[in-house]
C-alpha cells in the first residue's frame, strides 16, 4: 500500500515505515503529525485518486529530528568580465518516519 501526499510545495509517494526528509515543519522530534492532503491511495489493484485530494485520505508519520542538509555551493561566473560571485545555502528540513496510511 502507497500513498502520494502534498507537503513543502511538493509530492512525495509514501508507503508505511518509510523514512523521508521534507521541508521544515513546525513539530519537534518525537511528535506526530498528520497530512491531510492526500492525491491518490493505491492497495494492490485498488486505486483512489482525488479531484483534488482524496475524501477521508490521511498519511500519519512520526518525527525523527529536525536538521540542516549539506551545504549546496552557488557560483556564478563571466568569463573575461572580472566577475565572480559564490555563494552557499544549507537547507532547513524535518525526518519523518511514515506510520500509518488511511484511505477514507
């Protein structure tokens, strides 16, 4: 049994016991949260898909920690014109382990 949910701006197929990093959410490590959001639930050959979200669709997941992920190195650079220009970002995100799907 899968599921694919929205959180962050983006689309994530889950299935239960699954460990993922999404962007940060507002629950410390050791809480749980509840994502209500869901497009499609599939079990075997049976399929629900949303128009938009599935009715009743809920993917429950526990945190495991809260973090920052590797440092993305930014540079831009023009030939013969004396520019150069760097830069870093290190993104904020939240572990879950997904506990439960529930189709509705």
């Amino acid at each position: 049994m899968y599921a694919v949910f929205v959180t962050g701006g983006k689309q994530y197929r889950v299935t239960e016991g699954q460990t993922l990093k999404v962007e940060k959410l507002p629950v410390d490590a050791g809480g749980n949260i509840e994502f209500d959001q869901v497009l499609m639930v599939a079990d075997g050959d049976n399929i629900k898909v949303g128009a938009p979200y599935v009715a009743g669709g809920k993917v429950t997941a526990s945190v495991k920690s809260q973090g920052r992920d590797d440092k993305v190195m930014i540079i831009k650079f023009r030939r013969r014109k004396h520019h150069r220009k760097q830069q870093g970002h290190r993104q904020y995100y939240t572990e879950l382990q997904i506990t439960g799907i529930k189709a509705g």
